[in-house]
C-alpha cells in the first residue's frame, strides 16, 4: 500500500520522483524499490503531458496562429535557446517542475524524442538524489 501512495505521490508536479523517492525511502520502503516507484510514477505523469501536448502543438504550428499562445510560445524558445533540453530537463527540479520544462521544451520547437530522452534522464538522477537525501535523513534519525 506504501508503494502505490509513493507511487501517486510522484505523479503530483513539484513532489516528482526526488519528493517520491525521499518519502518512500523515509517510510521505510527498500532503497530500490522507492527508486524505482518514483521514477516510474514521474515518467507515467510526464509522457501523460508530452504526448498530447506535442500532438496538439504539430497542429497549431500546422495552422501558423498567431496571439497568446504565438507570445508565450516565443518566451519558451528564449529560455530553451539559453539552455537547451539538457539544461531545462536536468535544472526544472530546482526552478520548477519538469512537468513545466517539458512544455517548455516542446513549445520552442524541442523533438519529442529529446525531450524524452533528457527527461528520463533527468528523473533518474533527481531520484538518485531523492533516495540519498530520504536515506541520509533516515540514517541522521536512526542515530
């Protein structure tokens, strides 16, 4: 039952698989498994929001409208030309979600497949960071 609430815990936007994997490793689930859980629940949430959102996105470009979404669209391709897909991926825990770097990414024109790619990447080592911040907190209590 822990597993599952780690494992909705880390589709939630902000929480993600560091938040899941720290919380899971803190409630006493194996390493591993916390690892494991959180990335998978982050990367179910995130491929939830890229998919579609990319599929809409090659429709709107197809239309070439202009407006709102023209403007905010254009903010997203100044922050993704300063870092690219690896920079917004790996750097979005800190600032905000990966969620957000995601449509970021995709809006300035990023492919689907990088920003996968570097997403996943990003998941693994912000989980790694999680479980090793959950097993350092646990292992301070402990003694």
């Amino acid at each position: 039952m822990q597993a599952i609430g780690i494992f909705l815990l880390s589709l939630i936007p902000f929480v993600e698989s560091p938040g899941g994997a720290a919380i899971g490793t803190l409630i006493g689930l194996p390493i591993l498994l916390a690892l494991v859980i959180s990335m998978l629940g982050n990367l179910l949430s995130l491929m939830m929001i890229i998919v579609p959102f990319n599929a809409w996105l090659v429709r709107f470009r197809e239309a070439k409208q202009k407006g709102f979404i023209h403007r905010r669209a254009s903010k997203a391709r100044e922050r993704y030309e300063k870092y690219g897909v690896p920079g917004v991926a790996l750097l979005a825990p800190l600032v905000a979600s990966g969620h957000i770097a995601a449509f970021a990414s995709l809006a300035a024109g990023a492919s689907k497949r990088k920003v996968v790619y570097w997403h996943v990447i990003s998941i693994v080592v912000w989980g790694l960071i999680g479980v090793g911040l959950g097993t350092y907190f646990v292992h301070d209590i402990m003694n």
